[in-house]
C-alpha cells in the first residue's frame, strides 16, 4: 500500500467522523456529568428497562468487564439503578434513575442534530444508499469481534 492510498484509507474517513462524534457528544452531554462513552449504555438501558449486565454487553458487543466498569460510573452518578434479578439471584436488573431518564430526551435530541450534521448536502437517496454500506461494512467486522471473544 502506498503513502498516498493509506491516507485516503476508508478507516481514516471513519476515525475521523467517531472521534469528532465523540466531542460533539461530550460538549453536549457535560451538563449531566456524562461522556460520549456511556451514553450507548444509558440509552439500551432506557430501551431494556430491567435488562441485565452480561445481556447487554451481548447486545452491544462489548465485554462484560467493560460493562460492568461502564455500568458502575452510570450508577456513581446517579443515573442507573442496579437491584437484584428476581429470576436469577446472581444478577443483576439495570433501570434508569429520574436523573437518568431526565438525560434521554437530550441524548436524542444530541444524536439527530449530530445526524443532521453529518448528512448536510446529502439528498435521501444518497443517506439510504449510505446507511446500507456502513451497515454492510459493520457486517463484514461481525465476524472478526466474535473470533476475539
């Protein structure tokens, strides 16, 4: 691969759009005291109300040690409730405190203006044709995070 081709890489292009996500969503979620990195755990909790730790680190393919560190900062700051499962007394339920869910109307109202950021000058064909491409490229890894576990 030559200098040039490593620069205009599609990784790159990706990189770029997550980091500036990323800051994008930490100046704006600063208020509740929560950074780019939980909102993804706080809006599947709102989605799951009662959903355990090992199920939604499967949801979200990450692993349960990350989970759990995640889940404790959520709890530390007031915004996630952890109460035993009354189906199974080795887990855990995961809900959403007031404060928690006070943060969700924010958080989606952060991830589409972001969105709309994103897609300016696009027509909506463009954005459907897009979408299908990053989703088929998301498919091409499935298989690569599952063969780390």
């Amino acid at each position: 691969m030559q200098n040039s081709e490593y620069v205009e890489r599609i990784g790159r292009y990706i990189s770029v759009l997550h980091r500036a996500g990323q800051k994008y969503i930490n100046r704006r979620m600063q208020p509740f005291g929560f950074t780019s990195s939980d909102h993804m755990f706080l809006i599947h909790i709102s989605q799951n109300e009662g959903i355990n730790q090992r199920n939604l680190a499967r949801i979200l393919s990450i692993d349960e040690a990350a989970v759990t560190r995640a889940v404790k900062k959520l709890i530390d700051g007031g915004f996630v409730l952890r109460k035993k499962d009354l189906g199974d007394m080795r887990s855990f339920s995961l809900y959403l405190t007031e404060r928690g869910r006070d943060a969700i109307p924010s958080l989606i109202r952060t991830f589409r203006e972001w969105d709309e950021i994103l897609s300016e000058g696009f027509s909506r064909e463009e954005l459907t044709s897009l979408r299908g491409q990053l989703q088929k490229m998301a498919e091409n890894t499935a298989a690569l995070t599952e063969e780390a576990r």
